[in-house]
C-alpha cells in the first residue's frame, strides 16, 4: 500500500520527524500525523538564547514555544526531542545577517535558516534516525509525479511560503512532506480547536526570532557597535545633501528618516557600502528593469526557463512577468512588469504555471539591480 505521505508502507510502520516549533501549525502536523497512525517523532529546535522581555512580539524558537511543543507532544503522547542549535544558528544565520546588512543588503534570515539549520541540520538528523521522512507545518504544496517531487504554492496563498523554501534541494524535497499545503488557516485552526491543542489560538510570530520588535538596528549594534559610521547622503550626481547615521539604518525603498526637504519626496535608490553612503532620489527612481543573481538554486530543468515566467521578489510581492538568463551559478532576470524598491540581499525566486498551480523552479539572491530609468 502506499500511504497518505505517498510511502509504500503503512502508517504505523512509517517513521516520520516533524518540526515542532511550537506554533500552531506544527503542532497540528504532529496531530494529523499521529491520528493517522504514524510513528512520531515531535523535534524542536533551540535556535538562540532568548532574552527574558515580556514585551517583545511573537517570535519564533524561543524558549516559551519549545515548552509548548513539549506540552502538545506529552498531549499526543509522541516522543520528542529537543536539539540545541544555538552555536549553529548564530554563525549562519545571525552572522550571515548581520555581514548582509553592513554590505548595504536587506537580507531575509529566514530563508538562511531554511537553508541551513533546518533543511540541512535537522534534515541530516532526521535521516540518521532511520525516519522515512521529515515533516513540517510549511504552507507549500508537494506534488509528485513519476518519483519526482515538485513543490508548488500553497492552496492559502496568503500564507504561502515557498518563497522562503526557495532554496530547497531535489534531495530534500523528496524527503520533505508538507500536509498543509492543501488547506487554509483558518482550518489549521480549526483542527487545533477541535483536538483542544494548548496552542489553537496562540498568535503566528510577527518578528525574526533574534530581532525584537523588528529594531534590526539593535541586533547589529549589540554585534557589530563600530558598523554605526556616519556619512554622507548624495543625490544621484554625486551631490551630498545631507548627513546619516550609519547604513545599517537604511533600506532600498526607505522614505522615512531621511530627513532632508525636496520638493518631491526623497527615496534610498542605493546604498554604496564601500564609500559609506547613501544615495536617494525621486520614486521614479526605484524602478527596476533587471536584476543579476547569485548563489542559484534550480529545481526546474533548461527549457523551463526558455520562455516567460514569472518570479517574486519579496516574500509579500505579487507574480512579475519575467525572462531569466542562466550562466554558471548566476543569472540575469529582466523584468516586464513594473516593480519598484527591490534591493540586493532580498531573494528573487521563479515560478511556471502548470495544471497544477505556480510551481517553484528555484531561484537566487540578488547581487545587483538595474534602474530602469537611468542609463547605466
């Protein structure tokens, strides 16, 4: 028989870890997969030593959520562990943060975590536990076809996530299984309320993990306190206009806190790391017509990518119309859609349209954007 995670044993024979990290919708994973008879193993992960502030936003893999874990595990009665990663989590992904935002990028660390301590660590863990596969409460979809597995968007595209799983590999998402990819939130909900979980009502995280509040500026500057240089605010001839305070605290796209009077409203268009500083101009500047990528991470084959197809370019963006060049480990994505504020350090990641839905290709960070109204 093949059972409901498309293994040809039966649920009871099929070992599976799933990713607790506390919330809701791992939690309900774990429930549905052992209801289903499943042999369970609950993993959560101790990612960083969290502070003991009763007033910062939700967060994730902090030390509250890895109790809770542990309470819906003891309710399920799974086994469950908890893996201490905090060493491996602050040299890739706080570390790997925090050199993206003094290069002058606007880096997403949740992607890095992906990557990294979650797809790779504890992907490694999972296999060396005999599992038959890892389990998570990620809103994608996983179809496969002929022993070929693809990853698709989420049913909820509100929720959707296969932004941040971009740079999943073949091996791992033939191993990985994502049963709420066909549902909607409000029924994850749902399902939590109806099996009395401690956690059914408990907020999603808001904030990065290691970021109170979102102030990313506090994380650099507790990290890297010699990064805060102040510098020079230029226009794009070269005209100082002004003066900031470190380019930490500044981002493509940014409007507020540059604090200097022009008849129309001023943006950051560029952050020059090399020279410390920070370059802002009219909206129209902030249009991009093509973007260079690096670090590529190709799930599809050449000839999806011979014709049109679309890409997102942050986590919240719409489908842009695009046509993608590969060259070794780089590409080139001209845009034919208008799109404006994309920075470097963000991800850029491909979709095609099948009948299935928007399947994910891979994609690549972004190394360097083009404007489209201006000549170089």
């Amino acid at each position: 028989m093949i059972n409901s995670l498309g293994i040809k044993k039966t649920p009871k024979d099929t070992k599976v870890v799933v990713a607790m990290s506390g919330g809701v919708d791992s939690s309900v994973v774990a429930a549905l997969m052992q209801k289903e008879g499943y042999d369970v193993t609950g993993i959560t992960l101790k990612l960083y030593d969290d502070t003991k502030s009763s007033n910062e936003g939700r967060q994730c893999c902090a030390g509250q959520d890895i109790l809770d874990a542990k309470r819906v595990s003891e309710k399920l009665n799974i086994k469950h562990e908890i893996l201490f990663y905090q060493k491996k989590f602050k040299s890739e992904v706080i570390n790997s943060f925090i050199d993206s935002y003094v290069a002058g990028e606007t880096p997403i660390p949740c992607v890095q975590c992906n990557q990294t301590v979650k797809f790779r660590d504890l992907f490694k863990y999972a296999k060396d536990l005999k599992a038959d596969a890892l389990v998570t409460g990620h809103y994608v979809s996983r179809i496969q076809n002929n022993g070929h597995a693809n990853m698709y968007r989420a049913k909820d595209q509100n929720r959707d996530q296969s932004y941040f799983l971009f740079s999943t590999s073949q091996e791992q998402l033939d191993y990985l299984r994502f049963p709420l990819g066909e549902i909607d939130k409000s029924e994850t909900r749902l399902i939590a309320q109806k099996l009395k979980l401690n956690v059914a009502n408990k907020p999603d995280s808001q904030d990065i993990c290691f970021v109170p509040n979102g102030d990313y500026s506090s994380v650099i500057r507790k990290f890297r306190p010699e990064s805060f240089k102040s510098g020079k605010i230029l226009d794009i001839t070269g005209k100082q206009l002004g003066e900031h305070e470190g380019i930490i605290n500044y981002t493509i796209g940014q409007r507020k806190g540059i604090k200097i009077s022009n008849d129309k409203p001023l943006y950051v268009v560029n952050i020059d790391a090399n020279n410390n500083t920070i370059i802002v101009g009219t909206k129209e500047l902030l249009e991009i017509k093509e973007i260079k990528l690096r670090d590529l991470n190709l799930l599809g084959n050449e000839k999806d990518f011979e014709n049109l197809i679309n890409i997102k370019v942050r986590s919240t963006g719409k489908l842009l119309k695009a046509k993608i060049v590969i060259s070794d480990r780089y590409a080139k994505v001209k845009i034919l859609d208008s799109e404006t504020g994309i920075s470097p350090g963000q991800a850029c990641v491909f979709y095609s349209k099948d009948d299935f839905g928007d399947k994910v290709l891979g994609g690549g960070w972004i190394d360097k954007t083009y404007n489209r109204n201006l000549s170089t």
